[in-house]
C-alpha cells in the first residue's frame, strides 16, 4: 500500500531520497525484454530438423574454437564434400556477426580444394574480407592473382583494397586508390565514398574528406548525391575536430536536401553537448520528429544529467528505459553507476549494480572500479577498501585505475601512510604507476606540506617518462616556502620566478578529460565501454550459389572515440540487411 501511495504522487511531493530508493528498487522488477518467449521452430520432417541442428552445432563449435577448418575437415566423411549449402551458409552466417577472420580462413582452404569451385565471387568476397581486417598485404596478393586469371577490376574489389588501406592506416594508398577509380574506373559508388570518407577521417585528413564531400554535394553530373551515412560521417568529423557549429550545420543541411534524419542523427548531436539541457532539447525534438530513442539515446540523457549531478533525472530515464523494453548494454549501466558514484550515493549504487546481474548483463572491472569511487566519494574507505577485495573475489585483476581511485580517497583524508601502502601494493602486483599516481601521490604530500618528498616523486614521474601535468606542477610550486625551494622549484616546472597558487584541498586528481581518476584505456579507463550483442546462430541459407552485393559499410566498431567523455554515435549506426542472396 504504502509503494502504491507513493507511486500515485508526484516526485516532488515527497523526499527525493525516498523517491530514488522506491524508484531504484523499482529497477528490479521484471521487465518487457525478460519475458520474451523463445520462438518456436518449424521443420519440413525430421531430417531437415536433424540437419539445421548439426549444422547450428557446427557453428557453435567454430564460434567456440574461433577457427573453422579444422571443424569443416572433421564434418567431411572420407573423400566426400561438404555440401554447397552448408558452406555457403556457413560462410553468409559469419559475414552477418562480422568474424572475418573465420570467413577469410574458410575462402583460403576452400582455394585448395579440388571439390570446390572457387569463382570470381569467392575471391571478391575474400578481397572484401581482407578489406574489413585492414590486412593490405594479402588483398593486394589476391588482387594480383585475380588479374592473372583474367578478371577485370570491379568496384567491389577496388573498393576492398581501399579499405584494406585505410584500416591498415595506409590513407594515402586508400586515397591513391580512389583518385584511379575516378579517374580510370571502376567508378567509385556509394559505398566506396563511405570507405573513403571513413578512412581519411580517422586518420586526420579532414581538408581532403571535405573536400571529396564537397564535390559530391555539388557536383550536378554525379550520378547519387551524399546519403545519410555520408553526412553522418562528415558530422563527426567536424564533432571529432571540435567544429561543433559546422556540424549542427551540416545537420540542418540534411532536412534542406530532404535527407532523412534518424535516431543516429540525433544521437550525433546530443554526444556534442555538455550542458544537459542542451541534451534534453534534441532528445525531445527527436521524440517530436517521430522517432524512437535507442539505447544510445537514453545512455547520453542519463551520462549528461549525471554529469550535472541530477541523479534522479538520470534514473528517471533510466527507468524510461526499462519500460520501453529497451535491454541495457553494459556502457549504460556503467553510466548510471558513474552517475550515482559522482555524487558518493552509495545504496543507490549498489542497487543499480544489482540489477545489471539480475538483467543478464555482466560487471566489468569498469562497473567494479565505478563502485569503488562511489564509496571513496562517500568517505567510507572501509567499504571501498571491501569492495576492492571482492574484484579479486570475482576473478578479475585490478587495474592502474582501481589502485589510483583507492589512492584518492586516501589522499583526500590526508593519509599519506595508507596512500603508499595501496602504492605498494599496486607495485607488488607488477601493475605499473601512471601520470595520475605521481600526481596523487604528489597531492598527497602537498597536503601535508612536504616539500621535499613532493619534489622526489616530482622526478619519479619524469624519469618514468610522464612529462608533469599542471597540477603537479602546481602542487610542486605551492609548496615552496623559501627563496631555495622556489627557485628549485621553478627550475624543476620549466618557469621564471613566477609561482602559481593552488587551493590543494579543493582540487581533485583529475584524469586527461577532467573526470576523476574513473578513465583508463591503458593508463584511461573507458567508463563507457563498448558491450557486444552476442548473435545467435539461427538459420542458414540454402543455395546453390551466391549473389556478391557490395559489403556496406556499417562495423560497430567503425571509429574509435576522440574523447573518452563522449560517445562515438558511429558506432551505434543502424543495421543493414545480408548482402549475400540465395
């Protein structure tokens, strides 16, 4: 009765305590994505029922082992071959979950066997595939033997060798590529622009992106205009290089050329904002443009209203969320967790981390370290310190970061003893220091007014090759007191005899964006990590051959994140349908 009360009121009406309690546990319940029933299969008789199971079994041995000739051998009974359907559909199902590398191994054994005809389509497919692995070296072989065999370039095949450079970081060689295609043919195609116009962003070359898009917008005798996915990569460009005003007018461009805007174009520009109620604006004219908010949508509302330290907005969508059936992936747990541990609420925190195992998804040593930090910002080191021992527990290895948010809540309690012991214990453990430990330890011992030994772990940080950041810097010349120390000082920082003033007990150890010691990535913890969505195998294609559309261009794992605190909206790009046809 008493939930049910609470439930018809309105959150303002009401402690807003008790109404993230009663909302977190809310959390909890069963929701739409939980319940869905397995899909009953239907078979023509019992051998075709035999046969789709042993061949989903086959797959799930390959999927198992991450190598599939080795099982296709054992499939082969004496000198009889595999049947066509089963390979083809075999081959299909791996380009739909994108391994590959399993597809690129099937086509190489299938070129030395005498039972298989391997066709013109074969060898773009396996082009392609070396494309998608950024593996030049051997498109440029297959290439080259293609030629020998008398087939002519296709787009498809040029298109795969441009790729295969501009994932191998060979820009100018992809690039080379696509001036010889505009200029000799085959001539480029719209997805050959996507290729080109990815590769040349991620590395850089933006005046040459801008300018291939420019000429495709303006350019009356081309046979196709710029699409939705090229506008989509040429907006984050512009997010990547920092020009915002550039992007949200590329943006309006879209609705003047009667580009259809998705939840993806929206997505792009919520990931540029940092005020969230520039957020909450696009994410409602998203809603009012008649589209529906996807997991990324809902991950950046709740990450902007965390940053702002707006708890219960972000729950609030969080739980919006949850009642459209929208499964959460790890990166936006992680995100309310971040949220909640920023502001030091604890049992909110661990109710959140509770319901991640309840929704089937997995903690990862991001979601343990985020729980860490939300004890450290509540001041209970005994919990942190607790919890801490359970990442052991559960079979994984703390990292830079897990020791350096222990270390920061030591040093915020001005405990220079209990900072070297996690110190210590870090180095034990072979887990090496970074730039933030140096600064920690240095912040530490500025609090505590200890010259000398801030000027020690000062030349610790430059002899282990970490050039100091500010703050370092800062801490080191707050420090100096005599005329010695503030000209050793300003020797050690590079400066003249200017010294700076800090408030050291109203600064935190910041990482490289701002954030508290919560990023890494090899020294910057990526607090929205990238979680996977396991496909099942749940078909195969029967055919006696394959039709070979050009591969679209549409990894998830397209680009890589300029900026830990934002969200790379193209990796969360709509999916397309197969490619390869019975």
């Amino acid at each position: 009765m008493e939930a049910a009360a609470i439930g018809s009121q309105s959150p303002l009406s009401f402690p807003s305590s008790l109404w993230l309690e009663v909302v977190c546990r809310g959390m909890l319940a069963t929701r739409k994505f939980m319940q869905r029933k397995k899909k009953e299969e239907v078979f023509k008789d019992a051998a075709d029922e035999a046969e789709q199971k042993n061949w989903r079994r086959m797959m799930r041995e390959i999927e198992e082992a991450g190598s599939a000739v080795s099982i296709l051998k054992t499939e082969r009974s004496g000198k009889e071959t595999l049947p066509r359907d089963v390979i083809l559909g075999t081959l299909v199902r791996f380009k739909q979950l994108k391994k590959w590398n399993i597809v690129s191994e099937i086509l190489e054994w299938l070129r030395t066997q005498h039972w298989w005809d391997f066709t013109e389509m074969d060898f773009l497919m396996l082009v392609t595939a070396y494309g998608k692995l950024g593996d030049f070296s051997r498109a440029e072989r297959v290439l080259k033997y293609m030629n020998k065999k008398g087939y002519q370039p296709s787009v498809i095949s040029q298109t795969g060798l441009m790729e295969a450079y501009g994932r191998g970081k060979q820009y100018h060689k992809a690039e080379a590529v696509f001036r010889r295609m505009q200029t000799s043919g085959p001539e480029p195609s719209p997805v050959t622009y996507q290729i080109i116009l990815k590769s040349l962003v991620e590395g850089d070359k933006y005046k040459e992106a801008e300018a291939i898009f420019e000429d495709l917008l303006n350019e009356k005798r081309a046979s196709f205009k710029p699409d939705q996915k090229m506008f989509h990569m040429m907006i984050y460009m512009y997010k990547k290089s920092g020009d915002y005003a550039q992007a949200r007018k590329l943006f309006a461009q879209m609705s003047e050329r009667g580009i259809p805007l998705s939840t993806v174009t929206f997505n792009s520009l919520m990931s540029f904002e940092t005020d969230y109620k520039e957020v909450s604006s696009i994410y409602d004219q998203m809603q009012r443009a008649g589209l529906k908010p996807d997991v990324v949508s809902y991950s950046l509302l709740i990450k902007a209203y965390g940053k702002a330290r707006r708890e219960e907005e972000a729950l609030a969508v969080f739980e919006e969320m949850l009642d459209a059936g929208i499964r959460p992936t790890r990166k936006s747990y992680n995100i309310l967790l971040d949220a909640f541990a920023i502001s030091g609420l604890v049992e909110e925190a661990n109710t959140v981390f509770k319901a991640m195992r309840r929704h089937r998804v997995e903690p990862d040593l991001c979601s343990y370290t985020t729980m860490v930090l939300a004890y450290v910002n509540a001041s209970d080191m005994n919990g942190a310190e607790k919890f801490f021992r359970r990442i052991k527990d559960d079979g994984l290895k703390p990292n830079v970061v897990v020791y350096g948010t222990l270390m920061k809540g030591y040093s915020k309690l001005n405990n220079v003893e209990k900072v070297m012991r996690v110190y210590e214990r870090m180095r034990i453990q072979g887990v090496e220091p970074n730039q933030t430990i140096y600064t920690t330890i240095m912040d530490v011992h500025g609090r505590n007014s200890d010259f000398g030994n801030a000027v020690i772990w000062f030349k610790e940080m430059e002899a282990h090759g970490y050039p100091p950041d500010q703050k370092a810097k800062n801490i080191l010349l707050s420090l100096a007191k005599t005329p010695e120390e503030q000209q050793e000082a300003n020797e050690l920082v590079g400066n003249g005899a200017i010294q700076l003033e800090v408030k050291l007990d109203n600064e935190e150890v910041d990482g490289a964006d701002g954030h508290e010691v919560t990023q890494t990535d090899s020294g910057n913890h990526h607090l929205l990590d990238d979680t996977r969505t396991r496909n099942h195998v749940n078909g195969r294609t029967r055919a006696g051959n394959y039709a070979f559309d050009e591969e679209e261009d549409d990894d998830d794992d397209d680009y890589e994140e300029e900026d830990d605190e934002d969200f790379n909206f193209a990796s969360f790009k709509d999916k397309r349908e197969l490619n390869f046809a019975s």
